[in-house]
C-alpha cells in the first residue's frame, strides 16, 4: 500500500509539473453576445527540441451572417495581430535554430472579453499575455465600435473633451486613487501621447460599457511594475463629458 500511495504522489507531482510547464490558458469570451463568436487561433512553434514559441489571437465571425460591417472592422483587427505574429514567428525560429536557447517556451496569448454590444456600441477588451526570458508581461487594448457603422472609436469620439482637457481628467483620476508616486515623472505627457483622433494610432487602452468609459493604466505605463491601474468615469455622474449618442441611459 505504502508503494502504491508512494507511486500515485510522484504521478501527481509529474503531472503538475507538466500543467506548469505547459504555462496559463486563456480563452476569448463573448458568449453574452446574440451574434459575435470568436475563435481562438494557436499556433506552436516548434523544432526538434521542442517549443520554441506559442501564439494565440482571436479569429471573430457572426453566428447569423449579420454585422458584416463590425465584422470587417475586427477581421482588420485580428489579420493585424496575425501579421504581427508570423513575424514574430518567424524571427523566432531563426533565433533558435543559431542556438538561442533562452528564448524557448515563450508565449505571446491575446484574447477578448465582450464589455458592452448594443445598437450603439461594441466594446471588447482586448488582453495579452507575454511570457519570455524577461518574465511575465500583461497588456491592455480596447477595441470600440460604433455598433451602426463599424467605425472604431476612438476616446475623443467619445469624450466631449479635447486631448489635453481628456489627459487631465484621467491624470486627476489617477492621482486620487493611486497617488502620485506610482505615476513617475511625468505622466501627462505620456497620457497625452497615447491620445489620438486616429483611432488606428491611439494606444489609450479604454473600453465602454452601459455604465461608463474604463481606461486600463499599468503601473508599468508610467514608472515601472505590473500592478493594473484602471480608472472609470460612470455616464451618471458625470455625463456631461460625454457625447450622448454613446450613452443609453443619460
């Protein structure tokens, strides 16, 4: 008995080496949506010593055939991401094969969660995990549409605010709920770089709900760490900065 209990122990401990080894999942939800799907795309790089690189990005389709126009807007989205990674890939694989072991068992895994999907607006955040010699990264991106056109938004399309009056208002929520310290030395410089008409070119990572507009700061965008720093500013109570034609309720 005590052999058998002795054998069982070291199977688990195999095995919960091997989950560690294989690194964390992460999956796309947009299940609360009526048409969207989205499929998660993987693709492992290997060689002969094993995985080099795994890559993941979301692949998104209609259950109904409606929505071409949002549809077209987030394949735009992920044929980018795609782009992106086969260069990735590719650059990786030729790393490995001069010898670079330490870039082994990297994985770059994007992935989407439904915030808001209405007549008016689409929002998904969009979210990253990087995993390489340098250790574990996290990444934030909104990805927002006008439900009716499909155009993505960008934050001054939805806030009636100039760039400048925009950065200080999300500087001013900062502050108060974070502190100073944590923003480094100049953190309205670098809101207002991320802030563009474009929203192609913008690198604010916002999303939309019913409720409000919630911007996902990292610690790492203004001095250095990981530790998340979202803010949210709630259409009721201050509806006013906002453009209506995004708001359901106010």
């Amino acid at each position: 008995m005590k052999k058998l209990t002795g054998i069982l122990v070291v199977l688990f401990l195999m095995i919960c080496s091997l989950a560690a080894a294989a690194g964390p999942e992460f999956r796309s939800n947009v299940s609360a949506s009526k048409w969207l799907q989205v499929k998660d795309s993987v693709i492992d790089v290997t060689d002969k010593d094993g995985l080099i690189l795994k890559v993941q990005w979301p692949v998104f389709s209609s259950k109904d055939d409606s929505h071409g126009h949002l549809i077209a807007s987030l394949k735009k989205e992920s044929d980018q991401l795609r782009s992106f990674f086969d260069k990735d890939m590719r650059e990786s694989k030729e790393l490995a094969a001069k010898g670079h072991r330490d870039i082994r068992n990297s994985r770059w895994l994007v992935f989407v969660k439904l915030e808001r999907d209405d007549a008016r607006v689409l929002s998904l955040l969009e979210q990253s995990f990087h995993l390489d010699l340098a250790g574990e990264r996290w990444g934030y991106e909104g990805l927002n549409y006008d439900a009716k056109t499909g155009k993505k938004l960008s934050s001054l399309d939805v806030f009636k605010l100039s760039k400048e009056e925009l950065a200080d208002t999300l500087l001013a929520r900062l502050t108060k709920k974070y502190g100073r310290k944590v923003l480094g030395q100049n953190p309205r410089r670098m809101i207002l770089s991320r802030i563009k008409d474009d929203s192609d070119m913008e690198f604010l990572p916002w999303i939309m709900t019913t409720e409000g507009v919630t911007v996902h700061f990292r610690s790492g965008d203004f001095h250095a760490g990981s530790r998340p720093l979202p803010i949210t500013i709630l259409f009721r109570e201050e509806p006013e900065l906002f453009n209506k034609k995004y708001m359901l309720k106010y």
